[in-house]
C-alpha cells in the first residue's frame, strides 16, 4: 500500500516489528553487510524520537571480523560528542540481531547534492562548498583529538572520508558519517598487513599504497572531496581507477583553475595544500584547514552561509523532503511509514577493502608502486566481471548513513549557480586567504588492546 503522497511503500524483513524500546518503519536502504531502517523510540506518555536503525545482516553474525567491525564502530562513535558528527545512541542485540541505533538525519549526502545541482547545470556556490567542508573537518577534528579511556590519544582516522559520507540537512547543518573502517586505538578489529581501507579515488598515496599514515590521510581526502565540490566533476573524470591512483601517487594533481578558469585563488591555494602528496606539506590538522575555509568565506559573504545551505537544500530536494516528512509522521502515527528505497544503497565496507603489498624501505618503493597498481587491476578486472558489489550507486533518502551517489557525468563545467544565493554567487568570483598553521602529533600504528569486550552473543 502507498503512503498518503501516493509514493510506493517499501517493507524491509523488519518493518512493522519491534526491536528493543525502537518500533521499525520502511527500510532506507540495504548493503553487502547491513540494512538501515527508520525507526522511531517508544517511551512513556507518547514519548517518542525518530531514528536509524544500522542492523548487520544475520548470516554475518558468525563473522568475527564484521561483528567487530560493527561493535568498533558503536565504541568509536558513541564517543564522539560534536555537532558535525553524526550521534549513536545505542547497540543491542534483539531476536539474534546486532543493530546499531543512531541518530535520524533529515537531509541528503553531499555526493546527492552535487550530482543534483549538476545535473541541472549548475554549481554549488564556491563559499557554500568551503562552508561545508569546514563543518566536516570540524568534525574530523572532534574525532582526531579523541582520548581513550586512560586519557592517552586515540589515534582516530576515519579513513573514509568522501561525498557519500559528508551528510548535508535540509536546515543546513552538515554531519560527517559512518566510522565503520575508522582506525584507532583499542579497536578489535584490526586491518592485516598491507590492507587497504576506504575509496581508492579519495584515498591519500601513503594510505593507497599501505605506508605509515595518520590523520592528515582525511585531510588529503577531504581535499579531494572539496576539490570535486568546488570544480562540479570528478578529479580525474576520464580516468579508471588504476590510473587514477597512479595519478595521485605521484603527485599529479590538476590544478582546478585548468577545470574552471576563474576559479578563485584563494580556495585554489587551500585545495592544492590539502592534496599535497607529501604529509608534512599538507594542513597539519583538520583544525587549521577549517580555520583556512573560514577565513576564505568570511572575505566572500557576509550573510550566514547555514541559511543560504538550508535554502539551496530546500529548492533542490522539495519533493524529497516532503516524501521524507510523511514516512515519518506515518511512524510516529504508528503506522510502517517508508520511503521510496534507492537500490545499491552503500552499507558495506567489504567492497571497499582490497589488499595491496606494502613497502618495507625506501629501496622498494618504486617495485611496490608497480606491484600496488598491478594488484589494483587485477581487482578492477575481478570487480568489473563480477558487477559492484554493493557499495557504488544508490543512496538511501534521508539515512543517517552515507550512499554512493554516481559521480557526474563528465562535460563542460558550468558557472556557478547565482538563483540559489546572489550574494553567494557573487562571492564565489571574489578570492580568499588561508589560516595559520597548526601542528598535531604523528600519529603511531594502533595497538591491540580492546576498549571494550566483544559484545556477547
């Protein structure tokens, strides 16, 4: 049966059941290793909060590695108190289901909101870009400068920083998501030698080629992530994945004023700093890159850029919201209130782990370069023939966590958009400055002592 808008309902496995104090609506999305539903909290006198319900998917739950893999990301998320980051409020285990409870975030992906405003020709304003990403290291920041449990650093990286996990709300806040492959201290699942994490085409070179690396491996990927936003297409758009990664390795940036001529230097500056091969030539913390993007926007607008964010949302996803919006008052009504559910939807990490030879000494690095892009098309060719493997195309409306959204269609790049915000579209042909510099400790490999128990079956 369809919701009230006449959109067709979609029913997970669990919607309409209970799991714990949380009565489960329509499912936002599914992966290679869990599903996400809607949910909304019971309590006395019609109490009652909208989550998200992260629940692994029950043939998995004999995985040790994905089990911890689940429980590493609860520990490491519940942790982390910031307005740029997305809040998890519980994990249980109800009827032999591991399910993660987290919060609801009403909005879309910043990969969705770049690849709408592109595909209607336009560009998101160069300050409203800055502004977000500043949010997002805000965040980063918050969880780089995480302490464990004896007050010694936690040596968080998120190693997946993207578009699909930058998450923007229609009241233009913005959230960075899904810490499920985050490296840190204490975790129990710990990535083997020579292990590769995350998206290969924003993956810092150390990272890619499994070198030593720290939190400045997000700032190079936050910078790839900026210069795609800034520039409205993909860093390397004509190229397949082994050849972009070679790109990277050595050095080869495109300078973005060769994608759009008027590009304003001072981003132009910030976005080149970030994506330095070489880590000590890279911003030293999130919190010096976001103090640079701020700096930057405050000599673009004068207005406060959450409210025009909040308006470019609005206008670009009116008819997802309200779709949005009556799934949920559905549930609250106690009715299984869904969306209409995106397939592909990216939940899996698995697809994105692949294994490449890491280099013990200077001596090798040119034969492991070799090696790495060798193993890198072997996996591409293996990926090519078997399909993708759930963590490419679609994106869940409105979950809390990220979605692969298909990258834009590569062509001539467009001005930036001025309907949205006159003042912002103005702003984004004026220049900018960067901030100081800053430092944080390197930093070391993580050990192996848990924080926490394996949580007990």
């Amino acid at each position: 049966m369809g919701l009230a808008t006449g959109i067709p309902e979609h029913k997970g496995p669990l919607t309409g059941a209970r799991l714990g104090r949380y009565r489960v609506g329509g499912r936002l999305g599914s992966g290679g290793t869990a599903s996400v539903y809607l949910a909304v909290s019971t309590g006395p006198h019609s109490f009652g909060r909208l989550v998200a319900l992260k629940v692994i998917h029950e043939h998995l739950l004999g995985e040790k590695a994905f089990v911890d893999m689940f429980v590493d990301e609860a520990n490491l998320a519940v942790r982390l108190n910031h307005p740029n980051v997305v809040h998890v409020y519980d994990l249980l285990q109800e009827e032999s289901r591991l399910v993660l409870a987290m919060e609801y975030l009403h909005g879309q992906p910043l990969s969705r909101l770049v690849s709408r405003i592109r595909q209607r020709g336009d560009r998101l304003p160069y300050p409203v870009v800055a502004w977000i990403a500043a949010r997002a290291l805000e965040g980063l920041h918050e969880a780089h400068q995480l302490l464990d449990e004896h007050g010694d650093p936690a040596h968080v990286v998120h190693r997946d920083v993207s578009p699909q996990n930058i998450f923007v709300t229609y009241s233009g806040n913005v959230k960075i998501i899904d810490f499920g492959i985050a490296r840190a201290e204490g975790r129990l699942q710990q990535t083997d030698l020579g292990q590769v994490k995350g998206k290969f085409a924003y993956m810092a070179p150390e990272q890619a080629l499994s070198r030593d690396y720290d939190h400045r491996a997000d700032i190079f990927s936050l910078g790839v992530t900026l210069y795609e936003a800034a520039v409205g297409a993909r860093l390397f758009p004509d190229l397949d994945r082994v050849e972009a990664l070679h790109k990277i390795v050595m050095g080869d940036i495109p300078d973005p004023r060769e994608r759009v001529a008027d590009f304003p230097e001072g981003l132009r500056k910030i976005v080149l700093r970030a994506l330095e091969g070489a880590p000590e030539k890279r911003f030293q913390s999130a919190k010096e890159m976001a103090e640079a993007l701020d700096a930057y926007v405050a000599t673009m607008v004068t207005t406060p850029v959450a409210e025009q964010l909040a308006a470019i949302m609005n206008e670009q996803f009116r008819e997802e919201r309200s779709e949005q919006e009556t799934a949920t008052a559905l549930l609250k009504q106690g009715q299984s209130g869904s969306f209409k559910e995106e397939t592909d939807s990216t939940f899996s990490v698995a697809s994105n782990t692949t294994v490449l030879p890491a280099p013990t000494s200077a001596k090798y690095r040119t034969f492991a370069l070799v090696a790495a892009l060798l193993a890198l098309g072997a996996y591409v060719a293996f990926d090519r023939f078997v399909g993708d493997l759930g963590h490419s195309a679609g994106e869940p409306q409105g979950a809390s966590l990220g979605s692969a959204a298909a990258p834009p269609t590569p062509g001539p790049v467009p001005a930036p958009s001025t309907t949205a915000s006159s003042d912002l579209g103005r702003a984004g042909r004026r220049e900018g400055a960067a901030g100081s510099p800053g430092q944080l400790e390197k930093a070391s490999p993580p050990k192996r002592s848990p924080l926490v128990k394996s949580y007990p079956f």
